[in-house]
C-alpha cells in the first residue's frame, strides 16, 4: 500500500476573531464541536485511517495547538505561513516531503476514515485531485444547506476540504489557487482566473466540472481529477455559528 503523508491546516485569522471567542477561545482550531476541539477531532480520523505514515500539523501556535491533539508519535508539529496556498507551497517543494500528500484543514469536524478511504482511492494516480459534493447529494442529506456552488454542465459542486498531490510538479497548480486564493469563496472569480474560455464554458454550461479540469490541467501540464465524494457530509465544515450548530446536531446525532 502506498503510504501518504497528511498536512493538518490550522491556522487561524489575523487579528481578532469572534466566531472563536464566542467559544471562549482566540483560535478557531480549538473551537469545541460536541465537547472536543475540532483540531482533535480531524487529526483523530487521520490517525485511524489507513495509509498515512506522517500527519504534519501546521498552525502559527504548533504549542497551544499540541495541547488539543492526542499523544501520538505520527503527529508532528510545524509553522504555517501567511496563507493557506503559500503553506502548500512550502510543502510540496520541501526535499523532506514524502508524496503522496493530502492536505485537509482543522475545521473539517465531521471528516471520517471512511471519507478519508473514499478521497484517496479514487484520487490514486492524479497530479492534482480535489474533493468535492454534488449538490443534489448534499441536499438530500441536509435540505436547505447554505454553501458555495460552482455551476457546471452536469452538476454544481461544493469543496470538501480535501486535497491530494502527487509530486512537487503539483505546485504549478497551487500557483494558479495562490493567485485567487482571496476569492476562494467566490465562484465566479475563481473560474475567471483561469482564463476566458473556461469562465465562458462554466457560464453557459457547455462543460462538464471534470472536462474543466482536463482543460485547466492541460494548461498546467498536470492530471488535475474531480473527486466526487460518496459520503455529501464532506462538504460540511465549521466557518461559522450556523456550521457549528449543524455539525454538533449531526454528532449528537439530532440531525
């Protein structure tokens, strides 16, 4: 079995932030969900999920934050940079980094092994693999659910926080998300980003999510694969008061 390393994102915002001080904390990867912090409980599914050798958990605080996570000698504790793609960055092109790498973010309170297991196998042989829920899956599990959907031909998709990379070549890719990292919530200017031709296919829908990427990574030299995750709760993180009351209901098994 190929084994891969997992980076562990939890950093926080500059400054101060109220979504975690309304939780009685200044650092949103310890926000409690259902009693745990949430950095504890994504760096949990990794540990119990098969495939990962070393689990790197990047943060500006790796102290305060490696008082929330379990005594584990998988886990290590390491600098973020300013910015989540500069963070990515620094990783792929590190000598040291084992491939390949799956990165996910402290907020992703309700990932599991399962989802995990899902993520990989079918992101196995792809330059660049992206996680992703097709809305009407999402919908169905949770009626009413509030994200953000890129439209295409064939489906509209929310992120799952999940991502692989292969080898260091994949940092072509994370300077493509360096340049709209900014406007990662806004659909519409992402695509814009990569160029006319495929803001135009997305906007009338004359493309499939899947061909997009086959154009994107044309552009990049790189396979840059969509993939659809089984589980529509790998959609579901903890940005604000509404997720965290919705991802506590689920583990407490309300909703």
């Amino acid at each position: 079995m190929t084994e891969w390393t997992a980076i562990l994102l939890a950093g926080a915002r500059p400054g101060h932030d109220p979504f975690a001080a309304a939780h009685g904390t200044d650092l949103k990867p310890l926000i409690p969900v259902a009693g745990t912090p949430m950095v504890a409980r994504v760096a949990t599914a990794l540990l119990e999920a098969d495939g990962f050798g070393q689990i790197r958990v990047l943060t500006q605080q790796p102290e305060r934050i490696g008082e929330a996570l379990p005594a584990e000698a998988r886990l290590k504790l390491g600098l973020s940079d300013e910015t989540i793609a500069a963070t990515i960055d620094r990783v792929l092109k590190d000598p040291e980094t084992r491939f390949p790498v799956l990165v996910t973010t402290a907020d992703h309170a309700l990932l599991t092994p399962a989802m995990l297991g899902d993520f990989m196998a079918k992101a196995a042989g792809a330059d660049v693999a992206i996680g992703l829920v097709e809305r009407a899956n999402l919908l169905q599990r949770l009626p009413g659910s509030q994200r953000t959907w890129l439209k295409f031909r064939g489906g509209a998709y929310s992120g799952a926080n999940l991502f692989a990379f292969s080898s260091p070549k994949a940092a072509e890719a994370v300077a493509l998300w360096r340049s709209v990292e900014q406007d990662r919530k806004k659909g519409w200017k992402m695509i814009g980003a990569l160029g006319p031709a495929i803001l135009m296919g997305a906007v009338l829908r004359l493309k499939t999510l899947q061909q997009t990427l086959d154009t994107v990574g044309k552009r990049l030299g790189l396979t840059v694969r969509a993939v659809e995750m089984d589980d529509p709760l790998a959609a579901v993180d903890v940005d604000k008061p509404a997720d965290h009351n919705l991802v506590s209901a689920i583990l407490e098994g309300k909703a």
